[in-house]
C-alpha cells in the first residue's frame, strides 16, 4: 500500500525544511564574494562571514531539539521557518557587516533547529513500513535545495541587477520559508506528540488519516516505546560502554565535512573564479554540480541497503581523494583548468552516493534505542562542528597560502577516512538494531 494524499502532503511540508537548508548553502555561494567587495573584508573577514551560520546552526540543533520536545515538532517548526525569514530579509537589507554576520547567525539557529525538527516530524508521523523512506525525502530536499539555490544565483546573475544584485540572491530565501510557516498550519501534529500529552483520541485520529494499517496497534506500539525512553531519559550517552559507538559517531561526522563538501558548496564561486572563471561561467558550473549532487544522492539512497554503508564509504574515500587531489594539483600547477568542472562533478557524486547517502543512517544504527536521539545529537554536533571550522578556515589557507592547500589537505583527510573505515568501521546492513546493539556496545 502506498502512502495517501494527507500524508505525503505532511511530509513534503515537514521536508521544506531541507530545501530552504540546501538553497541557503547554495546562496552564500552566490553572494560572499560580493560581500567581501562591498565591505572590504579580509580572509578570516569572508570566513566569519560564512562560518558564522553554521555556528548559528550548532546552536540551533540543540535549542530546536529542547523546543521541539516541549511543544511540539509542528508548533517549533513554525517558530524554525518564521525566524528564518526574518532573518533572509534581515540579511538582504544589511546595513553593515556586523548587522549582516547578526542575520546570518539568526538563519544558522533557524536552519539547525528545522533540521532536527523536521526529520522527527516525518519520523513521528509515518507509518512503521514507510518511516525510512519518508524521512530520505528531508536530504532529498537538501540536495534539491542546493540545486534550485545555484539555479536562482544564475537566473538573477542573467538579469544584471548591479549593486543590489547580491541582495536579491539572499532574499530569495524567505520565499520558501514563508511558504513552510504557512503549510505548516495545514498539517497535524504528530501522533507520537500527541501520545505523549495523553491525548489518545487526536493520536489514533491522525494515525488513520495518515493510513496506518492497524492503527490501534501502531498506537500501543507507541505509548510502549514512549514508557520504554521516559524510563531511560535520564541515561547519559557518555559512558564507556558507549566508546565504540561515540568513536563511529563522531569520527563519521566529522571525515563528512573533512572531505571538504560544504567548504567547496559555500566557496563555489570563489573556486570557479580563481581558475580564470567569469562569475556567470561560474554559475552555471555550479548548476551542473548541483544536479549531479541531487542524482547521485538519489543514487546512493539506493544503493545503501544493496552494497552496505562501509562499502559505499570506501568507494567514496578512494574516489573523492583522487579528485582532490587533482584539484590541488590543477591549482599549484596553475595548469588544465579546463579540467575543474569534470574533476569537482566527479567529487560530488562519489561524495553523495557514500558520506552524503550513509552518514545520518549510520549514525542511527550505531547507538542503542536508550540513547539513540542523545547519540544523534553527538553526531550531528560533530558534523556542524568541524563544518565551522573548516568554513572559516578555508579562505584563510588561500590567502596565507595557495588556492590549492584547502584541497591537498581534504584529499590527505579524505585517505586517513578510508584507512579508520577500512579498519576500524563495522558494516551495519543486514543486521537488526538489536544485534548492532550486543555488537557495538562494550561493557568494562
């Protein structure tokens, strides 16, 4: 049986959150370099500028999981969408950079807290058979997000706008932004949020309307699992019998942004721009590379439960290090520029059908279901956290050394993945989350 009309529409609505995830990525690409004209910024000048959303993010993560807990998914949604729009305004209008780094730190806890929230939502929401393919569409949308972002840049890049050109490209944003607030009424809450407040009938109402199969049952199934985690609510994930666990989580999440994807997502232009690129020329590459990140996301969605996570994460480190590193060769040498786009296309499918594909479902195999959502939290911490960093330091390792420094050093990180894979990673396919769990988890 196929989803229903009601709840692929909740989905989908629960899943904007993602694409206004992606086309943010995308539009800071479009709009930094402008940025850094305008206020005659330095290296760590254009990095604060892009890292200070992602640090916004790490914040966001944390406080939207609190909000979310205590009112809501749906309710805390609203607010996620709402400040976030705000925000994009409050970026196109800048007056200054110190109003302009306030606004993208704004964004960053709006992105952070909707990316939390809107995969519990569709994971509360779903039926038992469908729950892993629903929850897909939300990095679905961020792929998609990123894609559509690149394709607005070069669209408003075709229309000449002059000075204000890089303030329609983040205005943009608040467009879907709106439009999730606004669905966002449109939708019910979450069975499982409802359970949790003892309101049964709203619960099993919205469990039929989202065509559950017995959805009396799917119910029971629910109240037992919400008295199974308020028993272990308090259980702290860091202990040493979770060392395993914490070390997949936390390495995994980090050799994602290591690999350097959102540095090169963020920085496109910039890439594109030093190889002897016209800015309109580098849009429409990024386009390209775009579409390529959103089909091979597809494709490895669909390999992952096939080929198994490890082995797609080593196909993925031996392929993305090749092409680092000839990046950074294309760089130093200063030679075959016309190679870049082949060699970054090729990058982004080996990155998204590996780390893009596996890293959150991997993340959630790993943990126990005691404190599977704390070990969530580790993981994503992790990711956003060397994301940060890496974002600011990007443009500092060009400045104080070459274009091509940033990409040596993820090719060298992406081999020291494929050794710690190779070595040290359990494949997780096939096995139940019970086995995974007497497996992973060591005591003494």
């Amino acid at each position: 049986m196929r989803p229903n009309s009601k709840l692929v529409q909740a989905t989908l609505t629960g899943a904007l959150g993602g694409l206004i995830f992606g086309i943010d990525i995308a539009i800071v690409s479009g709009i930094i370099d402008s940025i850094v004209r305008v206020y005659g910024l330095s290296g760590r000048g254009q990095g604060l500028t892009v890292a200070v959303g992602p640090i916004g993010t790490v914040v966001g993560c944390f406080v939207g999981g609190v909000i979310g807990q205590r009112m809501g998914a749906r309710t805390a949604l609203r607010y996620a969408s709402a400040l976030y729009f705000f925000a994009a305004l409050g970026t196109a209008f800048a007056l200054s950079w110190p109003m302009l780094l306030f606004t993208r730190l704004l964004s960053g806890l709006g992105l952070g807290s909707a990316s939390v929230l809107g995969p519990v939502y569709i994971a509360e929401l779903a039926p038992a058979q469908w729950r892993g393919r629903l929850v897909g569409a939300f990095q679905i949308n961020v792929v998609g997000g990123i894609l559509l972002g690149y394709l607005s840049n070069y669209l408003i890049r075709l229309a000449h706008l002059g000075a204000v050109e890089w303030r329609v490209m983040a205005g943009v944003a608040a467009i879907p932004a709106i439009a999730l607030f606004a669905l966002l009424f449109r939708i019910p809450r979450s069975p499982r949020w409802s359970a949790s407040r003892h309101e049964i009938d709203e619960a099993l109402a919205v469990l039929s309307e989202m065509g559950a199969p017995d959805p009396k049952t799917e119910l029971a199934e629910i109240q037992a699992a919400i008295a199974a985690e308020n028993a272990s609510a308090h259980e702290p994930v860091f202990q040493w019998k979770y060392r395993y666990p914490l070390f997949l989580a936390i390495t995994i999440g980090a050799f994602n942004q290591l690999a350097g994807i959102n540095a090169i997502f963020y920085y496109m232009h910039s890439i594109f721009a030093a190889a002897g690129f016209g800015q309109l020329s580098g849009d429409l590459q990024a386009v390209v590379i775009g579409a390529t990140n959103f089909i091979f996301t597809l494709v490895g969605m669909s390999l992952i439960d096939h080929f198994g996570r490890k082995s797609l994460l080593i196909l993925g480190a031996i392929g993305t290090s090749a092409c680092l590193g000839g990046v950074a060769w294309i760089f130093n040498t200063n030679s075959h520029q016309g190679a870049l786009l082949s060699l970054l296309m090729v990058y982004v499918a080996f990155f998204s059908l590996s780390q893009g594909a596996v890293i959150w479902v991997y993340i959630g195999e790993v943990f126990p279901t005691s404190v599977r959502s704390k070990g969530q939290g580790v993981g994503s911490a992790s990711h956003w956290i060397t994301n940060t960093i890496i974002s600011f330091a990007f443009p500092v390792l060009v400045h104080r050394f070459s274009e091509g420094t940033p990409f040596a050093f993820f090719a060298v990180a992406t081999l020291v993945q494929l050794i710690v894979v190779t070595f040290f990673y359990p494949e997780t396919k096939g096995h139940t989350l019970e086995e995974l769990q007497r497996r992973l988890v060591r005591a003494g």
